[in-house]
C-alpha cells in the first residue's frame, strides 16, 4: 500500500518519522507541505482521515496564529482551513497517510497504528 508523508525537513518529528518509515522498508512518497501547500480539498480530505477538527491540526505558537487571531473561538473551520493553506507553517506535521488511514507523527510511533 503507498504510503505518503507531508514532510518538513527542517522539523525534527518529522525527520523522526520519516526515518522511522524508512527503517521499515517504507520508501513513502514525500511531500513537503511547505513548499507545496495542500489545496482546500486536499486539506479537507486530510482532516477526514485523521479524524480531526481544523483547530486541533493547528501549530498554535506559529507567528501567523497569533497575526491571524485563529484563537478566537468565533472563527469558522473554513476559516482556519483558508489560514492553513495560505500559511501552511500552521499546519501540524508530520502527516502520514497509508491508504485511507492518516495520523499525526507526534510522536513519531504514532504512525505505526496505520500502517
């Protein structure tokens, strides 16, 4: 089954889990979400997987968090998504995807559950 990883190279967690696929004979397909940010849909589909809110996907102590005051608890889930793709440093990482299974590499063996 293809595996896929939405990778930050310069993100410890997500050198981590990276190597941590690697090590098991996994060759994912990376992404890095930073310099390819996911559509809206995309996003969307990724959340679903996960089984999670925007809110819960987002990097709270990120500068734009604070700039776009996504603390707020009147802003919308479309919202934070829109906040998420024009700034993807806000989205959580690293993201594994294996089939129609996602999790968060935090830490890093949390990944293990879904492949």
């Amino acid at each position: 089954m293809p595996v896929t990883i939405y990778h930050n190279p310069r993100c410890t967690k997500s050198r981590q889990t990276l190597a941590l696929l690697e090590e098991r004979g996994i060759k994912p397909t990376v992404i890095e979400y930073l310099a390819l940010p996911p559509t809206e849909t995309e996003l969307r589909h990724l959340l679903k997987l996960l089984k999670i809110t925007p809110r819960e996907l987002l990097r709270t102590k990120e500068e734009e968090y604070k700039q776009a005051k996504l603390d707020r608890p009147d802003i919308s889930d479309t919202d934070i998504i829109r906040a998420m793709i024009r700034h993807p440093r806000l989205i959580e990482r690293p993201i594994v995807v294996s089939g129609n299974k996602a999790a968060l590499g935090r830490p890093p063996e949390n990944v293990l559950k879904i492949l």
